[in-house]
C-alpha cells in the first residue's frame, strides 16, 4: 500500500510541477498590451478606445480599436501599435450577444470583464465563459434556455455525448467535472438543480431510466455490469426489499447447487466466484444464517 | 441595499395506475423543486427538490433528495453548502446530510470536501439513527486541455468501524482536439486490494467516433458485510464501439466483452438514431445469459408544443443456469403538451407482459408546472 501511495505522489507531484513550469499555450498574436496602463495609469475609460462596443449587437462585431484610434495618443511612436496588424476578432463568441442590450440594461464593461483592468498582457480576451454568463442570468431570473443565447439549428451537442456508450461513460465525466471547450461542464447545460437525480434517484415511472420489463431483464445487465447499479442503489437493501416483496425465488438454486458432488461447492461456488453481487441481492442481510451454516462466522 | 429575490423551480403532480392481475393499484406523487436567491447574491441560494406520495393504501411517504442552503462567492471560487446534497465526485458517491465546502485555491487547483450523515436509502426526511457518517475530500487540477488531474478519498463509518475506504486518481484530457483519454485508478484501503480501474480512450475521425475501454473491477463489499469471509474476484471487461454519422441518422455498435472468474460473457449492441428516435438490437451469450432483444424509442415533435412519444421492446432471454427461455414484451405510448408556457401535460400508456408477472397494464399522467419570478 505503501508503494502504492508513493508512486501516486510522486506521479501528482511531477505533474504538478511540470504544468506550472508550462503554464499553458498563448493565446494566438500574443500581443504584450497593458490595460492596467491604460486604464489604472492613464485613467482611460474603455469606450474611449473600444468605441463601437456601445452599439454593438452581436457576438461577431470586431471591437477592437482601429489603428488610428492608437495613433491619437501614439502618434510620435507608431512601433508601439504595429502588432495591432495581427489582431483578428472574435468571430467564434454567441452570433446574437449584444454589447449594446447589456449595457442598456445597467451594466458596466466591468461586470463582464472582470479581471482586465488589471491586465498587464492582453493574450487572455477577459471574456466570461458560459457557466459565468449563466450564474449571472440565473441570479436576474434571465432566463438560460438556450435559445436565448444560441441560433436556432446550432448544433450544441458536444462530441462526447455522441458516441454510442455515453449511457455509461457520461458518469466518468460527471464524476471528475471534466470540463469541455469553453471551460463547459454538465451543468453548464443541464441547469435544473435536479437533473441528475431526476434519473439517478427517481421513482422510474416515467421509464426514462429504466425502460418497462427492466424488473424482469435486469439480471442480465447486472450480470454483464453493463451498468454499475450501485451508483445509484448505494445501499443493497434496495435489492433485497424488492426481491424479498416479489418473492423472487432464484431457480437456479435446485438440487445440486451447493454440492454436485459431496464438498465440490456445486454451480454455486462458481457463481460466488463469477459474481458474488448476485448472491448480496438477496443474502447480505441474514448472511450469517444463511451461509454461515457452512462456511462458519 | 438589499436586492431582489428571484426563485426558479418547477412543480409537478403524477396519477400514476396500474393494474395486473394480482393488484390494482393508483399513486399519487406531489414533487417540488425550486431553488431562491438573492440578485445580489447570485452565488448563494437556497435549494430543494423533493416528493410526497401515496401508493395505494399505504401512509404517505417523503422523499427528500436535496435541501440545502449554499454560501459562494463571486464565480464561486470558495462555497459551502449546509445540508442534505447529491455528492458525485471521483470516489465520493452518495447523499449526505451535511457540509461541502470547495475552495478553488488558484484558477486551476481546486479543492472539495465533505462531510455528514448518509442520509436514508428511502431519502425520507430523518437523520439516520445509526451510527452511519462519512467524510471524503476530492482535489482537482485542471493544468490545461491535455491533463486534468483528480484525487479523491471517501470513508464511510458504521457502528465506529471504517466499512468503507476508498482512494482514487483519474487522469483525463484532450492532447488533441478529436481525440480523448481517461484513465481511473481506484484501491481498497481496507482491504488494500484493487477496487477498480478502467482505462478509456475515445476518438473522433470525421463522421466517425471511436471508443475503447479496458475495466476491471471488484464488487463493492463494505468491512461489516458477512461476504467478506469469502474470495472477493474482480472481472475484467473489454468495451469497443463505433458510431457514424449521416446527416441527422446516426448509426452506431458496441461490442462488450466481460471475462468473470472462471467464465466469460459477450454483448453486442447496435443501433440507429435520428433526432426523433432510435431503433437497436441486443445480442448476448456466456456467463450473462442468451438474450436476442429489440427496443426502439421514438419522441416525435408533431407540433411545436406536442410531442408524441412511442415506446416498445422485446427480449427472448435465457439464465444461463436455469435452461428456461423466457420472453419480455413491452409496449408505451404517450404525449407531452404543453399549451401554454409554464405548464405541460404528460400522459402515457404503459403495458409490460411477460413470463414471470404476467401482463401488466398501467396509466401514467403527470402535469407540470415551471414558475421564474
């Protein structure tokens, strides 16, 4: 165990260190433009260079200041505003987000763009990601349907959830908050405060977890561990109350089946051996009666 | 100074009948959930969902699956939450009624922890009586679309005794844009065996997704647990998969190979889908059980506030040590309207007829109510 421990720390440790050291890709151009400088220093409001933001209506408007707008104030150095030849506008930011509505509606460049005032490079845009534009939406009773942000016929289903097994790996990612493009999780579309319950915990009458006949087919996707049952049914005595209720006689218990031959431990030695899950189903509870009479306590 | 209180939430009612030749039985289930916060506050909120309900002639039962209250600042870079919660993070995995707290230390560190009573398996509206707590911790660095990294641990106690102690690591990203790994590493500290492992890796090619994944995995058997005395084997499982898609079709395989102790069983899926519904085939021998089975599902959107939804499967199964072929038929159709914006109708017609509880017919409807104020 002790191995064990070790190597996972030493693993957690390298990797610690390498990511810092690396600290990620720049973003593209790279262009080492201060906004502290701008707007702490020299006091500038970000309208005064970013101008058309005020009257812009979507997401697909280049914001960036023109060239010449720099040159106002840097017209005796015009090498310090050469790199804005590389700028290219965020083309992929939501088509129907609109500058103009938010700030008409009482907000300030700072409420989105948090962190640039104190920029001192420009390679990150300070845009919020959508869980940040849903937190503030939720907080305003704004609606978060999708529609409100995206284009009808967008295509929002990301590329995990299109391969065939994603019934059973969509917990992997649940599990780890593995986060998508965009700094997306589950909940950054899947908002209602129930939604994994709705499934995971619900009273199945609308089938959506478990389709009709599951009660009589289960045991073959138990047994197959097609789906990891306890992730929802923690505790077995969810197992044995229902077989108990149901009176569910296994009928591969029949003569025979613990000892063929005198010792051997009959079909069901290899049954506990194959699946020990199947036998809790029902035994965990009174185990000790049951199979202590043979095995001992 | 203070700001507007905003809540959100939906409520909904359900009939739901059924009648087989043993029972005839109605329910009734009252569900509301809704979340109440501050607009200055957007972080922190109150926020429930639960159900009563009445089956047949038994007392009315609870179920409460969240209630609590949570405490977050701006982008909730550190929260706490007080009360009953749905914990799902790495080996962490239950409900508890008591505390979370996450702390995201930098942009990408960021650290939770957990601690309380299970809450009941039945999640009625009462603090386990028994001495049943439980804690665990769940740290998470994100250093970029190539690796994420998370470690977690969870105990669970009973009668003063550790049943259950778990450490875990997962390893996942995007190296390239098409292309994803997930590696998940999880050891028994009690029993200092194994508890899990499964490795996975997906890829995307054009119309093409591929899918492969290696587990292998041990039952889940607490400390207190009678079964204990016994060999606790673990089985091994390969996965592969392939999906391609054609405009709005998307067809799909899934070939599932599980190799037990001393046999092996075999699955294979196959399916097509488009936006309103899928049709797939199961076939399955070995150690699982012989079981050739059909289903399809189809959510029809006739108008845009009615959707027709369709439902039906059939399976021809037989246990592997019973030598008694069995068939399962099932059958569903139903309605989602909703005539006006906060409010839907669900109804539906379920039958199940089968071998074992004979035919089975029952009668769902369910109204459904979304309130935003």
């Amino acid at each position: 165990m002790k191995n064990w421990l070790l190597v996972l720390l030493t693993f957690a440790l390298l990797l610690l260190v390498v990511t810092a050291i690396a600290d990620g890709p720049m973003q593209q151009n790279d262009p080492r433009f201060s906004h502290e400088t701008h707007v702490v220093d020299e006091e500038l409001e970000c309208l005064d260079c970013h101008e058309v933001a005020e009257e812009s209506q979507a997401g697909k408007d280049n914001l960036f200041p023109e060239r010449s707008v720099c040159m106002d104030c840097h017209d005796e150095e015009p090498e310090k505003t050469r790199w804005m030849a590389h700028l290219t506008p965020i083309s992929t930011y939501s088509e129907k987000f609109s500058h103009e509505q938010h700030l008409g509606a009482g907000e300030t460049c700072e409420s989105c763009h948090t962190p640039i005032k104190a920029a001192m490079k420009s390679e990150r845009y300070a845009i919020p990601n959508m869980n940040e534009c849903m937190t503030c939406h939720e907080s305003k009773a704004i609606t978060n349907d999708c529609a409100n942000c995206h284009l009808p016929g967008e295509n929002l289903l990301p590329m995990t959830h299109r391969l065939v097994n994603f019934d059973r790996n969509h917990g992997d990612l649940a599990l780890n908050g593995v986060r998508m493009a965009g700094n997306k999780d589950c909940a950054s579309c899947h908002t209602e405060q129930a939604f994994c319950q709705d499934c995971h915990e619900s009273d199945n009458i609308d089938r959506r977890t478990h389709a009709l006949n599951f009660e009589v087919t289960h045991a073959l996707v138990a047994q197959m561990k097609k789906q990891e049952c306890a992730t929802c049914h923690t505790e077995r005595q969810f197992c044995i109350d229902c077989h108990r209720d149901n009176n569910v006689l296994p009928r591969n218990h029949k003569v025979g089946w613990t000892n063929k031959f005198a010792g051997d431990g009959g079909r069901h030695r290899i049954e506990a051996l194959n699946d020990l899950d199947a036998c809790l189903a029902c035994h965990e509870q009174n185990a000790e009666i049951t199979c202590g009479g043979c095995h001992g306590s | 100074m203070y700001g507007q209180f905003h809540i959100r939430g939906q409520l909904h009612s359900t009939l739901y009948a059924f009648d087989t030749p043993q029972v005839e039985q109605a329910n009734f289930y009252q569900g509301l959930q809704f979340r109440i916060n501050n607009e200055k506050a957007p972080s922190s909120y109150f926020n429930t969902a639960f159900r009563v309900a009445k089956q047949g002639d038994s007392d009315w039962d609870d179920r409460i699956y969240n209630f609590y209250g949570n405490y977050g600042n701006t982008f909730d870079r550190f929260q706490v939450r007080v009360g009953r919660q749905f914990i799902y993070q790495g080996v962490v995995n239950g409900t508890l009624d008591g505390l979370g707290i996450k702390f995201r230390l930098v942009p990408k560190l960021t650290i939770r922890g957990f601690a309380g009573l299970e809450a009941p398996f039945t999640r009625d509206f009462r603090i386990v009586e028994s001495d049943s707590n439980a804690f665990g911790a769940h740290l998470s660095y994100r250093a970029g679309k190539a690796v994420n990294l998370d470690i977690s641990y969870f105990q669970r106690r009973r009668n003063e005794a550790t049943v259950w102690n778990i450490v875990g690591t997962a390893l996942n990203g995007n190296p390239w844009s098409d292309f994803h790994y997930y590696v998940d590493v999880r050891h028994n500290l009690e029993s200092e065996q194994l508890q899990g492992l499964r490795f996975r890796l997906d890829y995307y090619f054009g119309a093409f997704g591929f899918s492969g994944e290696f587990n292998r995995q041990r039952p889940r058997i607490q400390q207190d647990s009678y079964f204990r005395i016994f060999q606790i084997s673990e089985f091994s499982q390969f996965r592969g998969g392939v999906n391609y898609t054609l405009g709005q079709m998307q067809f799909g395989a899934q070939y599932l190979f599980t190799d037990f102790y001393i046999e092996q069983g075999n699955q294979l899926i196959v399916n097509a889908a488009t936006e309103w519904g899928y049709l797939g085939l199961v076939f399955q021998n070995g150690y699982g059980g012989e079981n050739i089975g059909v289903f399809g599902d189809v959510r029809y959107e006739l108008l845009s506030n009615l959707t027709v939804k369709l439902f039906s499967s059939y399976y021809n199964y037989e246990r592997q040590t019973t030598d008694i072929s069995e068939d399962a038929t099932s059958f569903s159709a139903g309605f989602l309207y909703q005539p006006f914006q906060p409010l839907a109708l669900q109804a539906e017609v379920q039958e199940s007829i089968n071998s074992t509880y004979d035919n089975d017919l029952r009668g769902l409807f369910r109204l459904i109510y979304s309130f935003r104020k």
